[in-house]
C-alpha cells in the first residue's frame, strides 16, 4: 500500500474539536460585491494603486475585506459617493462596528475594531490626494487605543514534549505532523510562513531554513535545531516522495509539507491539524500555531537568549513588540522574588562574623536577632537548672549566687 493512501486511511481520529466550518473565515463574513454602487469603483481603483506600489497581498486583502463591509452599510444607508461620505457619517459606521456582535454574542475586540476602521482612514487619504474629495473625513478620527495584551497561552516545556510525543510517528502523517510540530517550535516561525516553505528553503545540514515574504513581505533566514533538522529529513526521505506522485506532472510547486491530495498546505488547513493534535494532548489553550511560537521565543528567553537574537528569529521590526514575551517568562522574576521578598518559607542563613558586635539596623533584626534568643534560652536554662538542684539538695543559694550561675553558663557558650 502507498503511503498516500495509507494517509488516507489511517487519518487522526478528530477528537473533540469545532469542525471546519465553525472556524472564522473573512470570505464567508464579506457582503456580495455592490458593483451597482460607485463606491465599489473607487475601491477597486485604490487596491490596483496598492499592488502597483508593492503593497503586502496579505495587507491587500484584509483592506478589500473592511471596505467592502463598508460600502455594503453604505449601501443599505442610501450612501453611493466618496462626496456622500462625511465625518459624522464615519463616526456613525464606527458606533455601528463597537456595538456590533459576533455568534456567540460577544463584542469585536479592539484590534477587531481597529482592522475595520484603519483601512478607512488609509481609503480616503487615498481619495483626497487622488483629488476624488475635498479634505479627508477620516483624518481627525478617535480611534480606539491598541491595548498592550500579553499571549493568550503558554506551553510549558513538558506540554511540548507531550504534543511532540504524542505523534504517531508509526504512520505516515504522524511523522509529518511531528516534522511541522518539530519546526514550529524550533524556529517560531508563522503558520503563513510554514506554508509557503518550499524544499529549496530549507537546508537540514547547515540547519537554516528561509523565510520568504514573511509578515511585511520580509526575508528572513532562520536557525532549526539538530531534532528538527533530524525529523524533517526522515519526513523528506519516507512521506514526502509518496504524496507527490499522486500529482500531475508540472503540479508541484515544491513546498515543503504537502496536504492528503499532494497539494501545499494551507494555512487554515495547518491550524486545524495542529489543534487537533494540542486536544488530542489534553491541552485547551486557545490558538494552535501561535502556541509554539510563543513557547519557542519565552522558553529561550528563560534559558538566558538576548532578546535582539529573539527579535530576529521571530522577525519583528520593533523590540517593543518582542519585549512582550520577557513580560510572559516568569523564570527570572521568581527568582529575585523568592530571594528578597519577607514572606517567604526559607529564609537564607545569615553567619554571624563578629557574635561580639552589636549588627546595627537590619542586620542587628537577622543575624543579631538569632544570638540574642539563644543567649537569653541560656540564660534561662541556668536559672532552671539551680531552682532544680536547690529543690533536690535543700540546699539555700543566696540570691547573689544566681547570676553568677547564669554568667558561668554564657561564658561555658
């Protein structure tokens, strides 16, 4: 039997995960194209300047997405004009997008926000330099203020191992999915950016796999470890041949993982597996791909990598963005908080240089504090044991006798 087929057959059985269709997809959520409104025109003009001027198609597309949500409540608002539009209208369509609510009944987060309005602004600045409007309505707009949120999930290093582990390596698309598991984690790398790799991008001897239009269409070459390197060379040698002879000749594009039907994987289509497989683990963390990124970038930050080597691994074009993931690594945080803060169990012990010399301030409240109780057990102790003895002998000691019995005890120390 082919490996392709025994892929088909032995697929994972898909434990208790949302099916496909209830994942969020922005095709299905857009409006039908209004070709009937000249709005739309002047869309389509400013998407053909944006690819002119070597716009992301990534950025591209997320734009066509929040303008046609636009000018679709445009048109249900009797507005078919660049001219019709107006600051208060813009103000309007941004109450509108705040009190908007999704399936579930929950609102759109900020960034959700954000990614409907800002397209906006960039449309009519657009508009107004093309001379279509007089001055920009969106120029002077409140927007929202991006809060700074940490990641969502952290996997710990043995939660790792136990995704990694979990794999079935025994069959064909276990291995590849412990390759792609194994390269995640290893570089950090975006599920987008894993599915475009193609096999010339990675060189498993020298261990550096190529990142090519990555987020902000920007190269990027990358370090993968000696495990990765290992896992994704078995994947090379014993699953990838099989996938690929079931296409037609000229149909490879030679990206590095291939789906079922020997075409690339997809980047949805990446994230479900990868779900699959965290469930499968016992782990609920919500995210799949991101997941491993940020494991890769925390756990290598708690292991003492300087946070530029992070920056560049995970290719963020500002620090503050990678400083992020120091706030999630509690490693060296517990560290100095279990060694200085009062209310802890253990206390360090402190020895006493000088038990003669009174320690001034907090020293004196330490290691002062401990010789002052043993003299004074001491003391104590001796004025016992000559009540004691004076009890069984009968014998009177006048009270002058007492210290000197207590000071013969501190001296004996």
């Amino acid at each position: 039997m082919s490996t392709a087929a025994s892929i088909k057959r032995h697929k994972l059985a898909a434990p208790a995960v949302a099916p496909k269709a209830a994942r969020r997809r922005r095709v299905s959520a857009e409006p039908a194209a209004l070709s009937h409104n000249a709005l739309t025109r002047y869309q389509a003009a400013f998407h053909e300047w944006e690819a002119v001027v070597a716009y992301s198609p990534r950025t591209i597309e997320a734009q066509r997405h929040a303008l046609r949500r636009f000018i679709a409540w445009c048109d249900e608002r009797g507005l078919g004009k660049p001219q019709d539009i107006t600051r208060p209208i813009l103000e309007r369509y941004q109450r509108h997008v705040y009190h908007h609510r999704k399936a579930n009944g929950q609102p759109l987060t900020v960034s959700a926000q954000l990614g409907l309005i800002l397209p906006l602004q960039a449309w009519f600045k657009w508009l107004t330099k093309q001379n279509h409007v007089l001055y920009n309505p969106a120029a002077d707009l409140d927007l929202p203020t991006r809060p700074k949120a940490l990641p969502k999930g952290l996997l710990s290093i043995g939660q790792v191992e136990d995704v990694l582990n979990g794999c079935d390596v025994n069959k064909p698309e276990g291995l590849r999915m412990r390759a792609m598991l194994e390269v995640l984690y290893s570089t950090g790398i975006r599920r987008f950016e894993l599915a475009g790799v193609k096999l010339f991008d990675v060189d498993v001897e020298r261990g550096a796999l190529m990142v090519r239009q990555g987020k902000g269409a920007k190269d990027r070459l990358v370090p993968v470890g000696e495990r990765a390197c290992a896992w994704v060379d078995k994947y090379l040698r014993e699953v990838r041949p099989d996938l690929e002879s079931g296409l037609t000749k000229g149909a490879d594009d030679y990206r590095l993982f291939l789906d079922d039907d020997g075409r690339g994987f997809t980047p949805e289509r990446i994230g479900d597996q990868v779900k699959r497989q965290l469930v499968a683990a016992g782990i609920e963390h919500a995210g799949s791909c991101h997941l491993f990124r940020v494991a890769c970038a925390t756990h290598m930050l708690e292991n003492g990598a300087d946070i530029r080597f992070i920056q560049s691994l995970l290719g963020h074009a500002k620090l503050d963005t990678t400083q992020i993931y120091t706030l999630v690594s509690l490693a060296k945080l517990k560290e100095v908080h279990n060694a200085t803060h009062p209310a802890r169990l253990r206390r360090p012990v402190v020895a006493d240089q000088n038990a003669n010399t009174a320690t001034p301030g907090a020293d004196r409240a330490s290691a002062g504090t401990d010789g002052a109780a043993d003299a004074r057990d001491l003391f104590l102790a001796a004025l016992r044991r000559e009540q004691d003895d004076d009890a069984g002998q009968d014998v009177q000691v006048g009270a002058d006798d007492t210290p000197g019995v207590a000071a013969d005890a501190l001296r004996r120390r």
